[in-house]
C-alpha cells in the first residue's frame, strides 16, 4: 500500500469517528420519549390538566398498578361552578384503601378494604364485595371472595353472609331491606355443548347467578343465566372461544356478567309498560356483548340493547360493556338508560357512554374520545342532579364529570387502578354533612 492510499484511509477513518462521536452526543442532548413506568414521572405528567397520554391508558393485557405505594389522586381539573359538589367514593385495585374525596381531589375519609364494588349506604355504612382484580393478589382479599360485608364508618363489620359460590362485580341493598348480587357458578358442561373440550370430566362451564340474600343470610330468590340465556349463541357477537387453564382443568367463562341493577319506579311502567317493572333487573355479561332486562317474576328476558341503531337496525355494536342502568326518576333524563360501552384491544380501542331511549333503542346522547377515553375492562357511569355524567375509567385510575355538551369539569387521575367510583352528595347521611360543616 503506498503513502498516498494510507493517507486516505486514515482520513476516512477519521471522518467515522468524527460523525459516531456527534451522533453520540445528540443521543445525549436530544430530547427522549419519557418514561412512564415510575411513580415519580406518571405523577409529574398527571399534573397538566390537559394531558392525555397514551402511555397513561394501561391498554395492554400486562396492565398492572404502578410499582410502588398507591398515591394520593392528582385534581388536574376543577371548573368551579360547573360541577356537582359531593364526594367521590374511590376504591383502589389492590392497595388496601376506599376513599372518600372531596371536590378539591383530597380524601377526607377511607376504609382499608379492597373492593371489586362498594357502596354507600343511607346510614354511612358501606356495603362490599371483596376481591378487586389486583386485590386477588393477596391470600386475605382471596379468602373473602365467598363472602359479603357491611363495615360501619369506622370499618368495623356490621353484617355479613357467605356462600359456597364466588360473590362478584356488583351489590345493591333492595327497598326490602335484602341484598342484591351476583355469585359465580361452576358447574360441567351442558350436555352434547357444541365447545364441549374432548375430555368434559376435566372441564368447567362458569355462569353466573343472580341472588337476593336476606339480612340472615338466607338465599330468598335466585336466577341461573345458563337457565335463560343461549349457551350456544351468546349475544350479538357470537360466544367468546377462549378458555383459561386452572389447575390442570379447561375453563370456560361463559358469561361474565358484571353488572346486576334493580330496576326502580319508571315513567314507562306508569304508562304501562309491564317489561320496566320496578324490581326487574338489568344484566350486563361481559361476554354476550349485549344487555339485558331479566323480569323479576318470570324469570325471562323481556328486553335487550345491543348497540347503537341507525334506521332502526344495529350499526356499531357493544363491544363487551359494563355498568347498564335506567336513569332513576327525578334526575334528567330520566327513563333513559344509561350504559359504558368500554371497547376492547383490537376491536374498538375507545370507550363509549351510551343514553339510549329503551322504547326506540335510540342514542338519546354519547360521551366518546377516540385516544382520550379508554377503559377496556372495568368502569362505570352515573347521571348526577345537575345533568352532567360522572365517569369512572378504571383501568387508569381517572374519574371525571362531563356536562351534556362533553366538556371536562371536574377529573382526578391516580396512579393505581380503581373500582367504578361513584358519587354521593353531602347531604346522603350524617357523617358527610359532618364532614362537609368541618370543611366549611
């Protein structure tokens, strides 16, 4: 090699040097995507009001709370005057705590309990069914899924009954005085099922059942939904295949109702309308992608919603949903019911808030955010006295209120998973309005 080609090399090789080095440098001095998977830098971005990353909405199937100890929730918007003053009962997935937040976003009371569903009572108790999809984590939250409480102010038990069944998503206290609720059912494959597995001796057929317990704990009234509903055909959108391996055996969760609300006094059944019987109850399984109307007396089905219409035939479906309720008689709206419609990975990655007119199963109005609003499982919707709805997003531990026009007036973001936050005003019972006058 003569000196002229060596001089060549070593100025190239030189310029490759030069050029690694710059590129190294900008990796340095150059901005880089944050990350979201600390406690400190979720906190931080959850400080803008306005902000709605992505990488906020856990929607993946390894969705999880954030390492680290569960964090008082961040108010990122608070529109005085536009919304409903009341307290926000806020249950954390897996942290051991139900907490009680005012307006300004501070928790004013808690309970250490874990909750898939709580609510509050008319005397300040509150009314639990334990076993969060975090709380499952720990063998004390598993050992209580046979079992629903009643925990005075102070978080001392109250009442309780137990069953050999699951007890799961959701409980109301009935005008009678009974407790209303729903119990997982394990049971072996309807016979010739057409997913029937090879070997049936080592399957499970889950379906869920609704049950009325009377304060001594005695099973009063029940209903099988593989009683009722097709086992075969499973809602609009055909039976969901999957099956979960537990212990070595095939489970199918067939339904997965997550929803069980009583229906109260209606200004349809007062014009006559026998389906909307105060005391019937909606049903939402997950799985069927469909709601339903059980009459309380028969047992049957008496109406469905499976989506959104146009010219009166179904164009944009359910995809899974949670939470589906009649608007109770005086708040606006009344009559109309009220459903989350959550979307799911890969079918519709956005969820929905439906008000729909039962008679004509029309979209009376909706609340939806593509890249916004998004919780894939979970969730709930209420309509509170001022008109607006109160949302709550579980999956990124957000709850917000929307006026009908769909704008923001009031939110919280946690760093934890949440369990359908509800609201409550003041004046619901005694410990609030303390609570309230202490705060005044």
């Amino acid at each position: 090699m003569d000196r002229t080609t060596k001089r060549q090399l070593t100025s190239l090789f030189q310029i490759i040097l030069l050029l690694s080095g710059a590129m190294v440098a900008a990796a340095y001095l150059l901005p880089s995507s944050p990350r979201t998977d600390t406690p400190e830098i979720v906190n931080q971005t959850l400080q803008s009001p306005n902000v709605h990353n992505k990488n906020l909405n856990p929607a993946t199937p390894k969705e999880r709370p954030v390492d680290g100890a569960a964090q008082e929730p961040q108010l990122t918007i608070h529109k005085s005057g536009n919304f409903f003053q009341a307290v926000t009962l806020y249950p954390l997935s897996g942290a051991d705590a139900i907490h009680l937040l005012t307006e300004k976003g501070k928790s004013i009371h808690s309970w250490p309990l874990d909750a898939t569903r709580a609510r509050l009572m008319p005397d300040c108790s509150l009314l639990v069914v334990h076993g969060s999809k975090y709380g499952l984590r720990k063998k004390k939250w598993r050992e209580l899924k046979k079992i629903i409480r009643r925990y005075n102010w102070d978080g001392e038990i109250l009442w309780e009954s137990s069953s050999e069944n699951w007890f799961h998503h959701d409980i109301h206290q009935l005008p009678n005085g009974n407790i209303l609720t729903l119990e997982r059912l394990e049971l072996p494959f309807p016979e010739k099922h057409p997913f029937s597995p090879k070997k049936a001796e080592r399957s499970i057929f889950r379906s869920d059942a609704l049950v009325e317990i009377s304060p001594t704990g005695e099973t009063v009234w029940q209903w099988n939904a593989h009683e009722h509903l097709d086992t075969v055909t499973c809602g609009w959108n055909g039976c969901e295949k999957t099956r979960k391996k537990k212990g070595g055996e095939l489970v199918w969760d067939w339904s997965h109702t997550n929803t069980a609300q009583p229906l109260g006094p209606n200004r349809h059944f007062s014009a006559g309308d026998l389906r909307f019987r105060p005391g019937n109850i909606f049903i939402l399984p997950r799985n069927f992608w469909t709601a339903y109307l059980v009459d309380r007396e028969s047992g049957e089905v008496v109406w469905t919603y499976e989506g959104e219409q146009t010219d009166g035939k179904l164009s944009e479906g359910l995809v899974r949903g949670h939470e589906v309720h009649m608007i109770p008689e005086g708040l606006p709206g009344a009559g109309n019911v009220l459903l989350l419609d959550n979307g799911f990975l890969k079918h519709r990655e956005y969820s929905k808030v439906l008000e729909v007119d039962p008679l004509t199963r029309e979209t009376v109005w909706k609340y939806e955010k593509p890249g916004e609003f998004f919780t894939y499982g979970g969730g709930s919707v209420q309509r509170l006295p001022n008109g607006n709805t109160f949302i709550s997003e579980d999956t990124t531990g957000r709850a917000f209120e929307v006026t009908s026009s769909g704008e923001i007036v009031w939110e919280v973001r946690g760093n934890y998973r949440i369990s359908r936050a509800h609201r409550y005003p003041y004046d619901y019972c005694e410990q609030l309005m303390k609570l309230n006058q202490d705060q005044e």
